[in-house]
C-alpha cells in the first residue's frame, strides 16, 4: 500500500489488515539521512506497538543521532558476536511459541548440554566432543533421549547457520541406534490377572482410564485430556484433541466403552478424568504401578501404553479389521507405526489359508481313491 504522510517530518505509514481483529491499523515508518544514504525503518504497529506519530518522531530523532541502531546495525552486530551454543539456544528460543515440545526441550538443553557445550561455538565442536556426550548420556539414558539431546544440538547449529549469524557445524553428529518398535503386547492370562486388578483397585478414576485404552486404544495424553463435551453419546463417537498427529481426530464409541462411560461417576467438572486440583491431570503413575504389581506384570510394562497396544494386537489378529481401519482407529497420522502389527494379521491370513489347505487336501486325497478304486 501507499504510504500516507503524517504532521511529522520524515514520519508516514501504510494501513494494513489488524492481525487477529476487525478492520485495519496503522503500520509506522521513519526516514532519514545518515552519512549521505537515506534510511527507511519501520518504528511499529498502531495496536501491537502502541505506535503514534508522536513516537515514531521521537524514535527518528534518536536514530538521526545514533543513539538507536538501525535494523541493518543491530544484523552486523549480531554477525560480529561470538555465537555459544548457550546464546544461540536463547536466540533460538525467542523466535518460537513455548509449546510443550520447547518446553520439554529446554529442560533437555539445561540437564545435558550445559554442562558441556554452552560456552562452545559450534565452528570449534569437533566429532569426538559429540561421541563423549553420547557415550556419557548413553550410560544412564535411553537411547532415544540421547538422540533428542544430540537433535537439539544439530538444531541450534543449524539455526545459526541459516540466520548467518555463525557457521554450522562440519559434520553429522551420529546417533544413537533406537528400536521405537517394542510392543507391549498382553496374554490372554496376562491380560485376565490385570482385569481383575483394575476391577479390585479403589481407584475408579484410574481403572475406568485403564479399562477406556483397552477398549478404544486412546492414548495416556489423549485420556488425560479427554473431556466430557468431547463425547458424542447421540451419534456415537469421541473426538480427540491435541493427538500426537497434530490434527484433530474422532473414533468411534463402541458398546464397551459407551457402557464404560455411561456408568463412570460424572460431576460438575468438565474433564472425565480430573487431576487432583480439579484441573486437567498429569499422572496417575502411582495407582498404575499399584495394579501393574497386584496383576504381577512385569516393571518395564507401561499400563495404559500397553494396553493400547493390546487393544491393536487383538484387532489385527482377530482377521476382521484390515490395517487401514486399524490406522484409523488409532490415529496414526501413516501406515508406517501401523505396520508394526502386519505381522499378527498375516499369521490369521495363514491360519485362515491352512484352513483352506486342509479343506481341499482332503477332498483331492478321496478323489485319488476313487481314481484308484475305478482302475482296479
């Protein structure tokens, strides 16, 4: 748009849409002469900024007198800095939203990498201080915690590369080999132990959640967060919010849960299973290891993670639910984690294929007799 004088010398602006509001604000620009070049910089927004024509004057002034830098000043001095890993992480940091992942992430950055490459440029990181870390962290940490930690670090030198404010690193860190395709996968005595534990347990909260994942195959999060207004008993379906996909999903209700649902103890709080604030809840490992123990499961097994994959496992077994329905109903966002369970559904094609063997086998054996029979 065309810029619009104002009462002031060298201040004007340009109308623009109002980010999340009705109607138009008013974006403020100043331009002057220093050492012989004209400079235009914008000052600030009419709404976001809280910008007037009286302050953008006020802003020109002091940039006239060098007592502000100019946008393209304040990008050489940042070129002239030495970039650390700990300033790049901030500047990182600042050009993103705190989401849970960031957050998740900034805790990683300060447990594992201060200590030893915060005050490192990433030009003088050299390979054998990423395989001291490695070797360090893999010693008491999984190895796909250690692939997030040494992710952050590509990340941080890569974001300071692309901002041209150092140069990255040389090299590719080596990872960590992670197996992600562990199923947690119950038998059917297994499986029978814990149901009678989680019917036994004074928890009801907790076992109805429990008994929820078999039956749908929700996620823990996904059960934290789940809602009353989030059930739709008329047509029959469960919308999930914030999945792991990102995207917005719903799955059927089927009789089990809605039978689950309808008799799980509802008050006045809008979540199903609320925290002990009232608000949405954040764990429930203690009466989850409780029934985990009473039903003799092992320690490594995550209760409500291996229930889902129970609830999987059953499904592509049974021979009756193909993998893309499967994929659907556990809102996977590809086919790729759902194949992990192919192999439970080509054991049933073969059952079903042997059937078919012994079927026509005994029919071609009696045919072979009675060609006998004739000849004699």
């Amino acid at each position: 748009m065309a810029r619009v004088k104002t009462k002031y010398p060298g201040v004007f602006y340009r109308e623009r849409k109002r980010p999340g509001g009705a109607g138009t604000e008013k974006v403020y620009y100043v331009v002057f002469k220093r050492d012989g070049k004209i400079i235009e910089e914008k000052v600030g927004c009419q709404y976001a900024e809280d910008m007037t024509p009286a302050k953008a004057a006020t802003i020109r002034g002091q940039l006239m007198e060098g007592k502000l830098a100019t946008k393209t000043e304040k990008r050489a001095e940042k070129q002239k800095k030495l970039w650390t890993i700990g300033e790049l992480w901030q500047e990182y940091k600042a050009h993103r939203p705190m989401t849970k992942s960031l957050s998740i992430d900034d805790n990683r950055y300060h447990n594992y990498l201060v200590p030893t490459l915060a005050n490192k440029e990433p030009k003088t990181i050299v390979p054998l201080d990423i395989d001291r870390l490695r070797i360090k962290l893999l010693k008491t940490r999984s190895p796909q915690t250690v692939k997030h930690v040494l992710g952050i670090i590509k990340r941080i030198c890569l974001f300071g590369q692309n901002k041209a404010l150092c140069p990255g690193l040389n090299f590719h860190p080596q990872m960590p080999p992670v197996d992600n395709k562990k199923t947690e996968y119950l038998t059917k005595d297994q499986l029978h132990e814990l149901l009678a534990a989680i019917d036994a347990d004074e928890n009801r909260h907790v076992a109805t959640m429990m008994k929820l994942a078999l039956f749908t195959g929700m996620r823990r999060g996904e059960l934290f967060r789940l809602q009353w207004e989030h059930i739709d008993f008329r047509q029959g379906f469960i919308k999930i919010v914030e999945p792991k996909g990102g995207k917005e999903q719903i799955i059927p209700i089927n009789s089990a849960a809605r039978q689950l649902l309808e008799n799980h103890k509802r008050t006045n709080n809008p979540f199903v299973f609320p925290g002990k604030d009232g608000g949405q809840r954040v764990s429930a490992q203690k009466a989850l290891r409780r029934i985990r123990e009473r039903a003799g499961l092992p320690k490594d097994f995550r209760p409500l993670h291996g229930l889902r994959h129970t609830f999987a496992s059953e499904l592509a077994s049974s021979g009756e639910v193909d993998l893309y329905v499967l994929q659907r109903l556990l809102t996977h966002k590809s086919p790729v984690m759902t194949q992990r369970y192919a192999h439970l559904r080509d054991e049933t094609l073969k059952r079903g294929a042997e059937v078919a063997s012994g079927i026509f086998h005994i029919h071609d054996q009696t045919e072979i007799k009675q060609i006998k029979k004739t000849k004699k």
